[in-house]
C-alpha cells in the first residue's frame, strides 16, 4: 500500500518569519533570504520524497509545522509558508497552484523540546 502522507523534517531549523521577510526593504535582501530558505529545505528532500507523488492526479493538502524551544508568544501564520512551498517545486510537486496543492495550514509550537521545521505533505482521494 502506497503512503498517503510524507513528512519532510528539518531539524534544528527555524523558517524567517513573514514579518522578517517584508521587513527587509529592498528586493536584493528579500531574494537572498528565499534563496536561503529553498537550499535548505531541498537539502532535506530525498529520492523518497521526490517519488512520492507520482502518478498521483489529484491536490494535495500541506501541513507546515514549525517546533521553536523557545517560549515566546508568536502568531501562527508568521511562518512564511510561500518560501517553502516554493521551494517542493520541481521536486515534489509539479507546481503549487490549486491543480497540484488544494490547502496550506501552518501551525507555531512553542516551547518545543528542539527547533524543527515539518513540513507534511497528504494525498487526498478526491475534491469533495
């Protein structure tokens, strides 16, 4: 039986926030931090990973979870969760419109044990 969901984890990692991103200015510093984000979350995609949607026609739903040690109050959706989709382009999934991902949620857990990013990925059986 095929799997229906693949997590990719990236450890001791914690993604710019969205409030970091567009409090850069200029666009030179903005594209230097999603080059950054993209090289490490492709770093941690594996042939597994990369398979793991073939022959599959239907969205997919994405799961971005990020664990922070760190006890600090922080919004849930001050993940930058574009980065990161557009970072599984061409490697996990053909694109990231709503052909090929029907939903991104992200989740902030603080007080983790460690710094982790999840990013998790569910096959879905069909659009209703």
């Amino acid at each position: 039986m095929k799997a229906k969901t693949l997590t990719i984890i990236i450890p001791a990692y914690i993604s710019p926030s969205r409030n970091k991103l567009y409090s850069v200015k200029h666009w030179s510093q903005r594209s230097k931090i999603a080059n950054e984000v993209h090289e490490i979350v492709a770093s941690y995609i594996t042939s597994k990973a990369r398979s793991f949607l073939k022959d599959h026609k239907l969205p997919v739903d994405i799961k971005i979870t990020q664990y922070k040690k760190s006890k600090r109050l922080a919004d849930s959706d001050n993940i930058e969760d574009k980065l990161i989709i557009d970072s599984l382009k061409g490697k996990v999934l053909e694109d990231d419109d709503v052909r090929f991902v029907r939903r991104v949620t992200t989740e902030m857990i603080i007080g983790a044990e460690k710094n982790e990013l999840h990013i998790k990925i569910s096959k879905i059986k069909n659009l209703k």
